[in-house]
C-alpha cells in the first residue's frame, strides 16, 4: 500500500536487534517510499536521536538486546523529544500492554501481522502525530497572539478563554476573569445595547461585527480598541470570539503619518542608490538626486519622459525591453520584476554604466507601476578583476610558502600540491605524488590519515590530525595536517589540506614532560595540597594532597574545576585556552597566578572552596610557571566568626547589643542624608519588670526577655535591627519605613505581646515609642524622640503605643 507522495520523504528509525526482521521490515518500509535507518539497540537509538537529525517515527522493538529494554528506550527519547513510538512485538500480554500506555506510545503492530497492517499503523500514527502538533499549535497561536483574543458565551456572556495578550493588556489573571463578562471592561455599554450588538450573530443575519469601543483595565485606566466578534461552533455550542486590537499605537501612528511621510522624502533623497519610479505608460514619475547624478539627468529633464529611451544602449535592447514592460502593464509580471540583475546603461554624456537593478512591481491606482533600485557596480567589476588577480597570486605564494599545501577531489585524487609539500612527504616529484589517492595509500591508510580525511569529507567539516609520518623514502617527521571540505553550491567537491612540520615543538613537549616529571617528584615532599601552574592555568603537576581534596588533574585547566568539573565543552576549553584566562563572571582561585609572575613576589589570598576557608599562596618560580599550594583555615576562620558574634549580641537575648545598634543607626543616618530615604526607630519597655524579677525572680524575667526577643526577631524582616538597649529596653531599627507604618508594626508587636503567655509568669505587656528620622537628626535626638514617646505611652496607662508624626 504507497503512500502519498507527500509522505514519501518520511524518515524512520527502525530500532531491531534481529538482522532478518530489520531488513524484511526496512525493505517493505523503503519499498513503500519511506526513508529508513536501522539501530540495533535502546542506547544506540537513543544515541542516534539526540546527536543526529531527527526521525519523523520511531518503529521500536519492545525485547532488545543490550541493558535497555525497548520500552525504556522510548522513555527516554520521549522525555526529551516530540517523536511518534510505534511499538513491533511478539507479546501482548496485559503487562507489555500497560508498559505501552505508560510511555504513551502511537500504538503496536505484531511481528507477525501483515504488510498491509504495518504500514497503515504506520501512516496512522504520522497522521495522529501530526493532528496533535496542529491541535497543540493552534492553542499556542491563539494564548500567543499579539493581538487580544476573548471567547464567551453569547447568553451568559461568561468568558470561556483569554489569551495572554489580553490579560497582559488588561492587568487581571485568568482566574479574576473567570468571574467577569464582557461588559466589566467596556464601560460605554450596558447590557441592552451589548445585546443589540451580538444580535445580528446571533440571529445568523452577520457573520461578523466590527466596531470601536474602549477598554477599561484593571487599575481604570482607559484606551480604544477595534473588535471583531464572530460565532463559531465547539462541541455542539455556540461561542463567541472576540478579536480586539489595541488601537492606541494606530491613532499615534496616524499622527505620525505626516511626519513619516515628509521623512520618507528626505531618506529618499539622501541614500546612495538611485530610485526610479515609472508610471503605468513606462514614463519616470520619481527621481531622487541619486538617480541625477548617476545617469546625468536632473529631475526637470526626466519627469514625464520614456526612461528607456533615454537610457538603453542600442536600439534592439530598447525594443527587447518595450516589449517586457507591455507585458508588465498588463499583468505586473515579467523576468526582472523581484530580482536583481546587472546590465549596461548609458549616462547623458554617452558613456556606458554598469550597473545592478532591482526592479518591484507596485500596484497604484489601478495601474502598475515599476520601481528599480540602481546601484553603480563599475568599482565592483573592478575588484572582481583585482579578485582574479588576486587568485592567480595566491597560486604563485602557494608555491614558495613555507607550508605543505594539497588540494584532492571527492575521490582523494590530488589536483594541487606545491613543493613544500614534496620536501615534508619525502616524495621525489609532484608527478609521483599525484599518482597517490589518499584514501588508499596504504601508508596513509596505517597512520590514520586517510580515515580522516574520509570523515572530514562525509560530514562537510574541517579537522585537524596530527602523526608521526614516515614515507616509504624514509623521512620521519612529526606532521599536524588541517583539512579543509571545499564546497560548491552545497555539495563537497574535494578538500585543502595544509600541512605543518611540528617535529621541533613534537621534541620540546617531550622535553617539557619531563621537566613536569621531576616538578611531579619534587611536589610530593609538600605535606599541603600543591601545584605547578603554568600562566595559562594549565596544571603542570600536583601533589596526592591536591588531587584528593580538589579533585584535579595534570593537564586540566585550573577553571575547569570551577566551571564543569573537568569536562568543558571542547570550544569552551579552546577558547579559554587561547584567551589564556577564565572567561569575565567566572571564579578561579588560581588566577592571581599572573600578579606573582608580574611583581615576582610571593601573593597570599583566602577563598571558600566546598564549605571550608582556604589559605593560598602563588610563589614564582621563573616566567612562566608559579607554585601554588593551599591550608585549611576553616577552623580559625570560624573561631574569629564566633569572637565577632560575642562582641556584638547580648548573650541572654542573642539580640545585638546596644554598642553595635548605635554603629548601624549611624550608617543608616548617613544612608538617609545620601539617598534622601526615610527610616524609622521603635522603642519598647516592658511594663513593671521590677516586679517580675520581684514576685518570680531573676530567672523568670531572663525568660521574659528572651521570649519578647524571639517575638520581635520572628515578626521583623531581615533588613530591620533588633538589639537590647537597657536593662528591660528593646530598640528596633526599621529602614525605609515610615512613621506611620513603623507605628502599625508597633501596634502588632503589642498586641502579640498581650496575648503571649509566659510559662511561670503569665501574660505581660510593654509600652512603645516610634519616632522617625527627620534631617539633621543625629543618634542622640532621634533615641530621644522615641524614648519621650515611650515614656508618654507609660504616662498614658502603659500597653499601648505613641508615635511623633514625621518631621512635625
């Protein structure tokens, strides 16, 4: 059974341990026009489908040879891909059955069924696959669209759907919406003459409606809309749509219109190309001062004439192209209209132009008008000249350079090769050397070579080798070739294939690796983790210490470490390798390598690495390289955390205390006079604590003090300052906030308080003074502006709050 000749470009995979059913199912498939490639394994499938091009099915074997199962194959391509799964199996039973739901697969097809059968579950599942990707576009075009979408019940006016677009517009969400009508944002109509609107659609007399009105958004703001609503059927209903287009970048744009347009003129009047406008009887009708200087006309010479006339240079052109453009007044058509084409014209002095025209067609009042765009093109042809030129000597430097160049073809014969080439291969002649197909030299076919330069050719991508080649004249030579696909309209025709004698830096690495060696030995004796880095960052050796705490490796680049764990992406570790430092934003506790070389001094630095404070130090030991090892001070770190701590908390309310409260109540002073910004201060003391102490003891009133503490610290933000000022004294410092709402968070506070009962004391309260910062205040003033309203809290009864109102 064929398929449709719009299906027979389909590509499937055909995912098969057995080599007999892989080729009876791939021939029927490629028999019936589609493309088919074979895996023989769950990994190598899943491998095929996310390096390569994708398929349009998947036809998976549910028993597959290998750790993964066809069933578990599918998961994965299908976590990752939007490709249909269409199941082969010999088994049916209600566990593969619910295996095959669970992955929501396209369907099964039995190994044993008919031909017939296999290929309509095929073509079935494209068909279904593909009706989804339209059914999931559709709902993308419509939540996606520019312009505000509404669907509504034409009765209830309830709405069904609103795009993005239009909440975005409006300011409501969905579920706000949900509740509304349409007459909620239209505040011009009211039911009656909503109605009379929809009854036209409604009454089948109009298949649309078209009408202006405004649109009222969440915060009451208002701006004009153009709607378009139409009746459509779903599921046996009548809905509405309404398409609304917001109308207030039209109405500016009409304003501009004018402007536009006496802007267009000028542009016109100024680009560089000429622009040329005929009329329906072929005569010009526009002409900018390009087109004046260009052809030596000036508009009052031109306007009104036959251009072609005027401009053509023979009499048989000027006849050709009267009888294109007649053609063209009648239809808008002919060969140049909507190309670009390069011809000869004459200017008005005779001399003859080359020149590039583009040529458009324009619809004008019922007539069709031509507009070219004409460049000059006479210093083009010019370097095209130079180009060729330029060609012939490149083939001349090819010749003498100091580089082995080869050119081959798709079959690896050699057309080109120059004469460094011959001195690197050892070859006696180019004649000789052309004899060589390198595909199938054998000698190149031993070093590699030709199985590289068959892969470049294949996959149309450049490559780099590089071998230890000895020709069978008996040259030995380190080599490093570069591989180049030359390409002619999309096909590979051959290669360039330069090469480069790399023996001398082939003898300096291995000079180098043994100099890294006896660093390697000598680094071992170092009890701390140590390394030798290079001003690149390229670790050239390491101590055991190093490499079991951090984790690196001779021959990584010490950002690696930071960046993936030592397995970058190849062009990030070559770009970071030629830039020779770790790319702006990344961390790199290497990097000061460069300042050690520079001053030839010893440098020392903390960092954080994997929860513990590290101590580093870079020591130069000559241009390029520098030793770097590193300490533990986490320790230290954390007992000089815990001494700075104790310094600045009270120790029984772990609230600050009241030396470090008035150092952040300076800076947020200086804060406020820089930024103009506004803050305020909250104090609060606890209602007859002396008889706490007395009637319960000092333990209960330490208990009250923390409690209150804990209450403040669990209610305020992380910005706000709590800290013990006195005795029974809290002190709140809460930045960019104002009077009034310092004095709301009082208010809370006290209330809290009230309720809170205190184990062995009971409920207790405390009155609260809030003052805010006024310009010229100073630490003292403001305290003592909260302290007097506390103390008028206190004089008013206690358990309540007084404020002062900003800068009265």
């Amino acid at each position: 059974m064929p398929v449709e000749n719009m299906q027979k470009r389909k590509r499937i995979l055909l995912v098969e341990d057995s080599r007999l059913t892989a080729m009876v199912v791939a021939g029927l498939l490629n028999k019936n026009g589609y493309e088919t490639e074979t895996a023989v394994t769950g990994e190598e499938a899943v491998q095929k489908i996310s390096g390569g091009s994708l398929p349009d099915l998947v036809l998976m074997d549910i028993e597959l040879a290998g750790e993964m199962d066809g069933i578990d194959a599918a998961r994965r391509i299908l976590k990752s891909r939007d490709i249909p799964v269409v199941f082969l199996t010999a088994n049916t039973s209600g566990e593969i059955i619910d295996k095959i739901k669970e992955v929501k697969a396209y369907g099964f097809v039995l190994k044993d069924t008919d031909k017939a059968a296999l290929l309509s579950t095929v073509e079935m599942a494209l068909k279904l696959h593909e009706a989804n990707t339209h059914a999931r576009m559709f709902e993308r075009l419509f939540e996606n669209s520019l312009n505000e979408l509404y669907i509504f019940h034409p009765k209830s006016l309830k709405y069904v759907a609103v795009n993005r677009a239009a909440r975005k517009n409006l300011g409501y969400t969905i579920e706000e919406l949900n509740t509304m009508i349409p007459l909620d944002l239209k505040p011009e109509f009211d039911i009656e003459s909503f109605q009379k609107i929809l009854n036209p659609l409604v009454s089948g007399e109009q298949e649309q409606v078209l009408f202006n009105t405004v649109h009222r958004r969440k915060d009451g703001s208002l701006y004009p809309v153009e709607i378009n609503l139409q009746l459509f059927d779903y599921g046996g209903e009548k809905l509405c749509l309404a398409l609304v287009v917001d109308l207030t970048e039209r109405r500016a744009m009409e304003e501009e219109l004018k402007e536009k347009k006496t802007t267009l003129s000028a542009i016109m009047g100024s680009v560089r190309d000429a622009i040329v406008m005929l009329d329906g009887q072929g005569n010009v009708i526009f002409w900018n001062p390009a087109a004046e200087q260009l052809f030596g006309y000036s508009r009052e010479e031109i306007l009104g004439k036959d251009l072609h006339r005027l401009v053509v240079p023979d009499e048989c052109l000027y006849q050709a192209y009267n009888k294109a453009f007649k053609h063209f007044q009648l239809t808008g058509e002919g060969k140049a209209v909507g190309k670009t084409m390069e011809l000869k014209t004459k200017h008005k002095d005779g001399r003859e132009l080359d020149v590039e025209l583009s040529l458009s067609a324009l619809r004008f009042r019922n007539a069709w008008h031509a507009v070219g765009i004409v460049r000059d093109i006479s210093e083009r042809k010019q370097a095209q000249e130079e180009l060729e030129n330029s060609r012939k000597q490149y083939l001349e430097l090819a010749e003498n350079a100091p580089i082995g160049i080869l050119k081959c073809d798709r079959e690896g014969n050699i057309i080109y090769v120059n004469q460094k080439t011959l001195e690197m291969l050892g070859s006696p002649s180019i004649e000789e050397t052309k004899k060589i197909n390198l595909l199938t030299f054998p000698l190149l076919v031993r070093y590699g070579l030709s199985r590289k330069l068959e892969e470049c050719l294949q996959n149309n991508k450049p490559g780099t080798y590089e071998m230890n080649y000895e020709s069978k004249w008996g040259k030995k030579v380190w080599l490093r070739v570069h591989i180049k696909p030359q390409v002619d309209r999309n096909t590979v025709i051959g290669a360039q294939i330069i090469i480069d004698d790399i023996t001398e830096r082939k003898q300096l690495e291995e000079v180098n690796r043994r100099k890294e060696e006896r660093f390697r030995l000598m680094l071992e004796g170092i009890p701390n983790p140590a390394w030798l880095v290079s001003r690149k960052r390229r670790i050239l050796a390491q101590n055991k210490a190093a490499s079991a705490l951090f984790g690196t490796k001779v021959g990584d680049y010490c950002w690696e470490r930071v960046l993936g764990g030592g397995n970058l992406p190849d062009e990030y570790r070559k770009a970071y390798e030629k830039k020779g430092s770790p790319l702006p934003g990344t961390k790199c506790y290497f990097c000061r390598g460069d300042e050690a070389l520079a001053g030839n001094e010893p440098l020392n630095s903390e960092v954080e690495l994997g929860g513990n404070i590290w101590d580093m130090w870079w020591i130069p030991l000559g241009e390029d390289v520098y030793l770097h090892y590193a300490t533990d001070v986490t320790r230290y770190k954390k007992i000089e955390e815990e001494l700075r701590q104790l310094s600045v908390t009270d120790v029984l309310t772990n609230a600050y205390n009241r030396r470090y409260f008035t150092q952040k109540l300076e800076e947020e002073i200086e804060r406020a006079k820089r930024a103009d910004r506004k803050f305020s201060l909250i104090i609060l003391d606890i209602d007859r604590f002396k008889s706490i102490n007395d009637r319960f003891g000092h333990n209960a009133g330490d208990l009250v003090l923390k409690s209150i503490a804990e209450l403040i610290k669990n209610r305020i933000r992380k910005i706000d300052t709590l800290a013990r000022w006195g005795g029974e004294e809290f002190v709140i410092l809460l930045p960019d906030t104002t009077v009034k709402n310092a004095a709301r968070l009082a208010e809370e506070l006290r209330e809290s308080l009230s309720q809170m009962d205190i184990p062995g004391v009971g409920h207790v309260t405390a009155s609260f003074g809030v003052a805010g910062y006024c310009p010229g205040d100073m630490v003292d003033t403001l305290v003592n502006k909260a302290d007097n309203m506390m103390y008028e809290a206190k004089a008013a009864g206690r358990n309540c709050v007084r404020y002062m109102n900003e800068c009265e």
